[in-house]
C-alpha cells in the first residue's frame, strides 16, 4: 500500500498539467477548481471508470458524481446514444454519460467548460488505463463476469450491479479472482445501505428477538412483460449500438429491441427472471438476517412456478413459486405475485413474535418490537448510509465493504438454486459448502454455461 500510494503521487506530480483527452484539462483537477472540499488532494481522489450506462448505470453514475472524494474520467456503453430504455424517455449510452459527467463537473468550474471524460464502446479500453483506480460495471448480467476478472487482474477495485453473476460456476469465479488480486469489491445490493429499517430488522432478528426463527415467506411478482410475450421477428440494428458486442458471450441471436437494455432481464440468454432481478434484494436481506451470508439452504423445491410456452422472446420464468430449506429446518418460501403485500422483502416469523419488513417500513409482534433498542453488547451488524460512499471509503482503507464478492455470490446463488430447481420441476438437495446439488447430474449442468467464442472466464 505504501508503495502503490507513493507511486500514485508521483505519477500525479508528473503529470500535473497534461492533457487526458486533448482539451488542455488536467488528468485529476484540484479540488478548489471542481468547486469541492479543500481538504481533499488529487492524491486522495479515486478516479473511476463507468462501464455500462444504461438505466441502472445512470443512477449509479449520478450517486458517485455526489463524491467530492472522486472523479469520474471515463464512461463506456456499446450503445452511443438512445432512447427505448426501462422508460421511454430515458436517453442513454455512452455519450449522453459523458455529457452529464462534463457538465456535472463544468458547474463547479469558473468557466463553466469541461471536457475530461473519455467515452469508449469497450469496457477494455476503460480497464487498461493506468490512471484509474477503481470501476463500476452496471452491465447485463451476462456481462459481469469478464469484466468483472479483467479489473481484478488490472489491479481496479470494483463496483458491480446486483445480481453477481448469470450462473453459480462465474460467481465462484468472480469471488476467486477478485481475492486472488486483493481488490476490493462492492456488490449493488444497495438496500443494505440505503434503508436503515432493514438492519435494524436483521439486528433484531440476530439477537434472538423473535426466537428461533421458523420461517420466512417473501413474494417476487410476475414479470410485467408476460402479457405480451409471443411470438416475434428480427429487426434491423440500430445506427450507433454495438450489438454483437452486447451479445458478447452469450448465444448469437438476431437482434430485436426488446431483447436489449431493461428487458434482457426476462431473457434466460441474460439472466434469470425477477429471482435475479428484484429477488437479489430480497435474498440478501434474508441471508443478513439469518446469519447465513456465507453460506445459504440446503434444499430447493418448485412449487408450481411456469414458463413460457413457444418460441417466445421472453424465456425466463414469468410465475415464482419455490420453498427452499436452511440446516436448521428455517423454511424460506416464495410466493408468486399478486395482491399480497407486493413490497414484502421477508416476512420472518419465530417462536416468539415475527416481523414483516417491507421495502419502504416495518410491522411487528409485538409491536413493542419495532422500537428495541440493541443495547452495546449485543450483535451489531455493519453500518452505511450510503452504497457508493461505503465503497469509496474502503478503497481508501482497503477493507471490506458492506456487501463484498462473497456475499453478493452466496446471495445471488439462492437465485440461481431457485431457477434450476423449478426449471426442471424437482425438489434438490443443495451442499452450500462443495456448492453442489446432490446426485443430480442435470441440475450441476446448469450450474455454468458455455460462452460464445472468443469470450471465456
């Protein structure tokens, strides 16, 4: 650390002045010309690189573009530039990225120009430069892995969106490499920083205050593009969108729009339905709560969940039904959607009370529960306010954030357990230390995929 540090200062001192895009601007500005605290030095400011602007990698973006304690230099989507994201009047892609970086950054200059922020359509050419010190990777799911080991290998540290991988086997991968390289890793599972109730119900559930805990029920909706799932035609590729690029690894397919940008999610090419999508949040927050982030059940059962019939875009399941079983006999169990408390993030029920957390509150029993207080010699679990913060500060530290490889992966595994078992209708024993199923040669099949030449792990 000592060394990388004093390397760092040297590199800033010797290129003090030069330009990184042609434009005459500094590699990282002084912290009086960005307009931000004077007590932060370009040697104290980590530079970032965005790989992947869509939707959700806007809203990442604009979280660190917050942070006087960094800079942003470089933003990279295979898409230049378009609408037709998760709302119709989202404009994304790399360079509307780059514009609001230079503009964001020209506000606090008393020229009000800016123009430091690089674009590129390969996240490589982000990954390979000297100069910047960590990257957030908000890609499809298809497209975490490989990103994800090169910038561990590059010697970046790492914000990567939830869910963490598209299969169990580049998960495991991922958490290899990312250890082997020392790096710190921050998943997006954000809730855990963002919505303080949802601590203090794991807290409370740490410290014995429903008991033991007997079962938790959880609800993931179906996902809202069933209704108009059927048959479809190629359409032409757009001006401007890189789409074999954004096929990378996964299975050549002809392009239609809604196989891209928000809808991939709903595609098993991509990833894994809403147990991938909006369930990461919720298995997370359950593994929290039971202790169980480095591990997770032992056994998963479809309980009715369907598919899509047909040649049809949207492959992945439109209805979740499944129980799934921890060691201790704790029964999780996922409901399919419909009016049931449709924000429920776990409904934990124990041998002496229970409490329902929702996305946005809690309910208890008793109610008496909801206002504990977790006294100093009890369990307390890792505090943040801010997701992106927390992952600045431990790249500065180099300890771990709040929601580092390991339990992303362990997290996101509940999902991928979950697909399998009801993909092919079955009840699976699952050992969560080999992270095997049990005498089920097809369901350790579907553990990995194979991927596209000349892509691979």
């Amino acid at each position: 650390m000592k060394k990388k540090k004093t390397n760092r200062r040297y590199f800033l001192k010797t290129l003090a002045g030069a330009s990184l895009s042609g434009f005459g601007f500094p590699f990282v500005l002084p912290s009086s010309a960005l307009g931000l605290s004077g007590n932060i030095s370009p040697a104290n400011r980590i530079t970032l690189g965005c790989i992947g602007t869509g939707n959700q990698g806007f809203q990442d973006m604009k979280g660190f573009l917050q942070l006087d304690d960094v800079q942003i230099v470089a933003v990279c989507d295979v898409n230049k530039g378009s609408y037709g994201y998760k709302t119709p009047a989202q404009f994304r892609g790399r360079e509307p990225a780059r514009t609001l970086v230079n503009e964001r950054y020209a506000e606090k200059i008393r020229s009000g120009i800016y123009r430091g922020c690089d674009a590129y359509a390969d996240f490589r050419d982000v990954i390979a430069r000297r100069d910047i010190d960590a990257v957030l990777i908000v890609t499809p799911d298809h497209w975490h892995a490989i990103p994800v080991i090169m910038a561990a290998q590059a010697g970046k540290d790492i914000y990567c969106e939830k869910p963490l991988a598209l299969t169990i086997a580049e998960g495991q991968k991922m958490v290899e490499v990312v250890r082997k390289y020392g790096r710190v890793f921050q998943t997006g599972t954000h809730h855990r920083s963002a919505d303080q109730h949802l601590r203090h119900c794991c807290e409370l559930i740490r410290n014995g205050r429903i008991g033991q805990v007997k079962r938790i029920m959880t609800v993931l909706g179906p996902h809202p593009l069933r209704k108009k799932n059927g048959p479809w035609t190629p359409m032409p590729i757009p001006a401007g969108f890189d789409y074999d690029r954004w096929l990378g690894p996964a299975p050549w397919a002809p392009y239609h729009k809604n196989r891209c940008f928000y809808t991939f999610r709903f595609i098993k090419d991509y990833a894994g339905g809403e147990p991938t999508n909006t369930g990461a949040h919720s298995f997370d927050i359950i593994q929290w709560a039971l202790d169980m982030e480095h591990s997770g059940p032992v056994e998963f059962e479809d309980l009715g969940s369907s598919f899509a019939d047909g040649d049809f875009l949207y492959t992945a399941v439109s209805k979740v039904h499944f129980r799934a079983r921890y060691a201790n006999g704790t029964e999780l169990l996922c409901l399919p959607g419909g009016n049931y408390i449709p924000d429920l993030v776990g409904r934990f029920e124990g041998s002496d009370g229970w409490i329902e957390a929702g996305w946005y509150q809690l309910k208890t029993f008793p109610e008496t529960l909801k206002t504990s207080v977790i006294l100093p010699d009890e369990i307390h679990l890792y505090k943040s306010t801010n997701h992106y913060q927390n992952f600045i500060d431990c790249v500065k530290t180099r300890r771990d954030p709040i929601a580092p490889v390991e339990i992303g992966h362990r997290s996101t595994s509940i999902a991928h357990c979950a697909n399998i078992a009801m993909s092919l209708k079955q009840k699976l024993r699952w050992d969560p230390d080999l992270e095997l199923f049990e005498a089920n040669e097809a369901a350790n099949r579907m553990l990995g995929r194979p991927m596209r030449p000349p892509w691979h792990l």
